[in-house]
C-alpha cells in the first residue's frame, strides 16, 4: 500500500498536466461571442499557460476585456480570499484546474454563482454537488467530444492522455440530438437491479424507445443526455433501497445514472 505521503505526492504530480494551446483554442473558439468586452479569469494558470497565451491574443484583437491569471509559481490559490475577490470580479472563469482539488473548484464556481469553462475529469460528473447542476440542466459539457479523453503536457514534457472532458454553463450550439433508439424493451434482455426498481443498460445503443420506467444507464450517456428526450432522476445510490451501487446477478456494478424517458406514454 502507498503511504500518505506518496498518495500525496502522486495527486500533486497528477495536476500537473498543462493543457495543450490547439485544445484550448478548438474549444474557446466556440464561445467568442460570449467573450467579447469580458474579464475573462484563469485561476489555476501561469503567464505561460495555453489559456493565458489564447486570451492575450484575444485582447491583444479586442476581442476581450482583459484576461487575468493567478501568477507565477502556481500563483494565488484559488481558494485564497485575494483569488476569490478577483472571481468575484470577473465575467468567466475559464481553466483546468488540479485534478484533486476539482470537486472543491467546483463548489466554489457554484457557490459564487459564475459563468465558467473549465476541464475536468470525466468521473468528475457523480460528484453531488455538479451532478445536480447537471441534472437541473444548470451546467453540462463542451463541443468536444468524450471519446479518446484528452492529451496533456506532464512537468517533464512528456504527452499523457487524460479522460478529461469540458464543463460549462455557457451556451453553444452542439447540444446533443435526441438519441435515435433502435432496440424495444423484452423481458430477457434487460436485467433488473437486485436492489433498485429499475432495468439496468450498460450502453446508451441499448436504451430501449418503448421503456416509460426507470433505467441505469452509464456515466458516458450523459455525453448523449439530450433535456427534451431524457429526465435524469438521480445517482445510483439515490435510487438503490441500501444507497450502494446497483447490483446485478450478485455483482455490484460501476457507477450508474438513473433516467427516465420524458415524456413517456
Ligand atoms: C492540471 S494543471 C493545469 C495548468 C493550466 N491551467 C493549464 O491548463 O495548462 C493545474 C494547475 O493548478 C495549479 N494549482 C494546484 N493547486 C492550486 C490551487 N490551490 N490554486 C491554484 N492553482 C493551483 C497547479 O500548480 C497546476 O499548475
């Protein structure tokens, strides 16, 4: 078993993953409109970092306000009152921030209230506090698509390929298509939870279109989630009668999200 201090070290050497500048600008490009005359804050990032590279070159256009960053030698922490005043102050949060600190980076983003754009890890979505915001269709993902994750630069330059997804609550014109479902529901195929009145699905293909009751599907549906086809109803352990994953043939299984069809006749 690792000692704290080594699981310690190898969470802060995982959030030092800079982000590619051809990643941030196939993605920021998107969101120009929501930029223009805006303070945009990049909490997590030195000068050097590819966000900050990206917002000079668009203030350097007009094309924003200002850009401001948290400094040099990973530079104010973003949970410090003097970065928190500064994220008071601007328009749009827009970062990838560390990995480990992600669900608080979240709770402050929320707390505050803030429009923002930020990277995280795809698991990152059963957190409680963004699930619900997901679930709200309050905050959802970016153009970029789940597949294949995302390729960061390490501290010694090496590539290393992350699941990382964009969050955001900012606009954009990708939104999900209602699914297409070819597959209607049997009894034999689709197995119910042991501990939860619900069918289990273990790919979005297989959601079935005749099916009105509830259903666990995969955290990657939400990739698919489309608000007029789909109502999402809570975490697996919302649902389960011991609060614990759902459990299928004696097995508990990965992390599910509980939808329902809407509407549904
Ligand atoms: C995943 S890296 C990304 C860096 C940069 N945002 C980018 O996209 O290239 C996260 C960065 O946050 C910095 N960091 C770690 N803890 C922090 C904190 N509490 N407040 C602000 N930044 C922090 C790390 O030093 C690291 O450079």
């Amino acid at each position: 078993m690792l000692s704290k201090k080594l699981l310690r070290a190898k969470r802060v050497k995982n959030d030092e993953f800079y982000t590619r500048y051809e990643d941030v600008k196939a993605e920021c490009d998107n969101y120009r409109s929501h930029f223009f005359n805006k303070i945009i804050y990049c909490n997590c990032d030195t000068a050097d970092s590819a966000f900050v590279r990206y917002f000079r070159e668009l203030k350097a256009k007009g094309l924003i306000r200002d850009v401001w960053f948290s400094g040099g030698l990973g530079g104010a922490d973003f949970r410090s009152s003097e970065s928190i005043e500064r994220l008071k102050q601007a328009d749009l949060i827009i970062t990838n921030p560390p990995f480990s600190l992600f669900r608080e980076f979240m709770d402050l983003l929320i707390k505050y209230d803030k429009t923002f754009l930020v990277i995280g890890n795809k698991n990152a979505v059963a957190y409680r506090n963004l699930f619900t915001q997901i679930k709200n269709n309050k905050i959802w993902f970016g153009v970029r698509r789940w597949t294949g994750g995302m390729s960061f630069v390490t501290s010694d330059n090496s590539i290393k390929d992350v699941p990382a997804i964009w969050f955001t609550n900012l606009e954009h014109s990708f939104h999900p298509a209602p699914l297409r479902l070819k597959k209607s529901f049997n009894h034999l195929e689709y197995e119910q939870y042991e501990n939860a009145d619900a069918i289990n699905i273990n790919r979005t293909t297989d959601i079935p279109n005749d099916y009105c009751g509830v259903m666990g599907v995969p955290i990657s549906f939400l990739e698919k989630y489309n608000s007029k086809q789909f109502e999402i109803l809570g975490l697996d352990k919302d649902f389960t009668y011991d609060k614990g994953a759902g459990i299928v043939n004696g097995q508990r299984i990965y992390t599910r999200i509980f939808i329902r069809k809407s509407p549904c006749e």
